[in-house]
C-alpha cells in the first residue's frame, strides 16, 4: 500500500519529468513570442494537475498543500508563466467552486475543470479599482430569473484562453451602494454572448501567461451561474486570492533557485565568483529559508 509520501514523491517526480521535458526547453521562446502552450497545458491536465487542490470526489487528485506547493516548485522552474495560468486555475476558481459551489455547479463545471477539460480564471480588477478591488463599477442587474452583466475587467488572468471565468460584479442598486458586500461572483463561460476578452497585455515578464481585460456587454446568464449567496463575492475572491499566494510563493522560490544555479554556473565559466558579499552557501540556505516557509 502507497503511504503519503509515496504518493507525494511519484507525484512530484512526474511533474519533475514532464517540466524538464516538455516545459523547459521550450520556455524562452514561448516569453518570446507571448505564446500560450494550451496543448501543454492540456497534457497536465490529462494528468491530473489541473486538479491538485480538487477533491477526489470531483475528480481531483486532492493533493496535500505541500504536496501542491512542491509541484507547483518544479513547474515553475521550468517556466513561471505557464506555472501562473495552472497555478490560478487550482487555486481561485476551484477553491471558490469547492468551499461554496452547488452540488450542480460542482458537477458542470468543478468536475471537468478537475479532469483538465476546461481551463478557469479569475477575474476581479478594474481598471480604477485595482489595490481598491472593493471599489469596482462593473454591474450585474437582475431581470427575472437571469442576471444581465456589463463592464470591464482587467488583468485577468487566462481571460482570452479560458473556458470558464469567475467574475467579480457588483450586485447592489447604482443608488444604495454596499461596498464590498455589493458585490457577487458569477461562473461566466467565455464562448456566452457579451464576453470579449481584450489583447493581452504586453508585459516584462511571465509573457507567455495570458493577462487580458475582458468587456461585458449585456452578458446574460441564468440565476444559476451564480456563486454562493448574494453579496458575498468579495469574501470569496479574497478566499480564492489567499490560496493563490501560496503558488505564487512557490513560485518565487523556483526562480530564486534558478537564479542562484545560473549566477554559479556563470561565474565558475569566468573563473570568479560573484557573491562577494553574500557567499553562495548563504544564498542557497536562504533559499531553503524561503522553501521552509
């Protein structure tokens, strides 16, 4: 029988193989060319790691956070930005679904996402409304039993490559505004009518990550696709964002490694070593620090 760590180390080792593989020596040109590796990404997911934080009753493999974290670590270090676009799909959408999804929006949606057949994000930020999250202006107006969404989003990630996007909009009345807790969650499809998801934007780094504005124009949805009670979309997002921050911790630790191994193999070739101030046996205890954390 395969104990805990067992299953932590074959999971880890073929996150490992598959990184050097399949990731790594195709990473500088996907930053390049701001290439997004669905076909990639889509093999993870027939292998299971686009449901590492779901249960196994929806599919998931139902990792551990450690468990997590450490393949999280590994892909990273292969390539950060497709690390970003699985690690906010493990983390956001499918936290938000697990902790306050219906036992239909778990099947329709937290199911596939858990097997690898449909990618999610997460989408919150406004343009005026970035540190603020709170004080965003996209609104969704009920009528009858469906909701009608309109506005805009920005930096979302996996907006134009996702298949499923949680989107945060606010629910109370233009002339009785509640703050935060005016604001709800919707699961929105990208293939519904009144969803557009901008150029992505053109960044320094993780490029080959997709980061997009998305348009909401009288985009409809059934009562249904709405996520938990009323209101509480804001609690929700913050829930799924604390969940991501440990990825993305993961992930510093991955480039930190990466770093010091390049700037070793760079100063060996010139004869010399760099790190007058901060010998390299300090370096990689902090980054075993940073790892312990």
């Amino acid at each position: 029988m395969s104990t805990a760590t067992d299953v932590r180390e074959q999971v880890v080792e073929l996150a490992r193989e598959f990184a050097r593989e399949k990731i790594e020596p195709f990473a500088a040109e996907w930053d390049r060319t701001s290439h997004f590796p669905r076909d990639v990404i889509d093999e993870l997911g027939k292998l299971g790691f686009l449901g590492m934080c779901t249960p196994e009753e929806y599919d998931g493999m139902g990792l551990d956070t450690v468990t997590y974290l450490m393949v999280m670590e590994e892909i990273s270090a292969a390539d950060a930005a497709l690390a970003v676009s699985i690690g906010i799909h493990n983390a956001i959408p499918t936290t938000m679904l697990v902790k306050h999804g219906t036992p239909e929006q778990r099947e329709r949606w937290l199911k596939p996402m858990a097997r690898g057949e449909l990618l999610a994000g997460f989408a919150l930020s406004e343009a005026e409304a970035g540190s603020d999250a709170a004080s965003l202006r996209s609104q969704a107006i009920k009528d009858g039993k469906h909701w009608v969404l309109n506005g805009a989003k920005a930096w979302a990630t996996n907006a134009g490559k996702a298949d499923l996007m949680m989107i945060m909009v606010r629910t109370d009345k233009p002339d009785a505004r509640r703050g935060a807790k005016g604001i709800s969650t919707f699961i929105v499809p990208t293939d519904t009518k009144g969803y557009k998801a901008a150029r992505p934007e053109d960044k320094m780094g993780l490029r080959a990550s997709n980061t997009a504005g998305i348009e909401l124009n009288d985009l409809r949805l059934p009562a249904a696709h709405m996520l938990g009670d009323e209101g509480m979309g804001f609690v929700y997002a913050m829930e799924g964002l604390d969940a991501g921050r440990l990825g993305i911790g993961a992930q510093g630790v991955a480039i930190g490694d990466g770093d010091v191994g390049h700037d070793a193999g760079h100063s060996a070739l010139r004869g010399v070593w760099l790190h007058a101030r901060f010998p390299r046996r300090e370096t990689l205890s902090g980054c075993e620090g940073y790892r312990d954390l």
